[in-house]
C-alpha cells in the first residue's frame, strides 16, 4: 500500500528530517485550504490526504520520542 510505504520512509528518517517534513505538510495544507476558499483548488481531495500525512508524521515522532 501506499501509506505502508510511506510510513516506512518516514521511521527511516532522522527526527530532524521529520520535524522539516511537518512543516512541509503544514505549510501545503495552508496553502490548500486557501486555495480553496477561492475556488482555485481543482482536487479536494488532496486536503485530506495532507491531514493524514501530517498525522502519519507525527505519530512516527512520537514513537521516536518514547523509544
């Protein structure tokens, strides 16, 4: 699947890379969510898949941060 594949690259990485990768997210999503609130957003569902990225990267910190 491609969610498997991606978490997997994410437990690969470095806690910084992850943390540079959130912010990543974060700043797509806003810029999704904006285009959206003008109209200019063709694939919708691209904002939730986004949200589930974020999440997926932050429970793999998490994980980090408790072993």
């Amino acid at each position: 699947m491609k969610s498997n594949k991606f978490v997997e690259e994410l437990k690969a990485k470095s806690p910084e890379d992850l943390n540079k990768e959130l912010d990543a997210a974060k700043r797509e999503l806003f810029n999704l969510r904006f285009q959206n609130a003008t109209n200019q957003l063709d694939n919708t569902a691209r904002i939730k898949e986004v949200r589930k990225n974020i999440a997926r990267i932050q429970t793999v910190i998490t994980e980090k941060a408790r072993a």
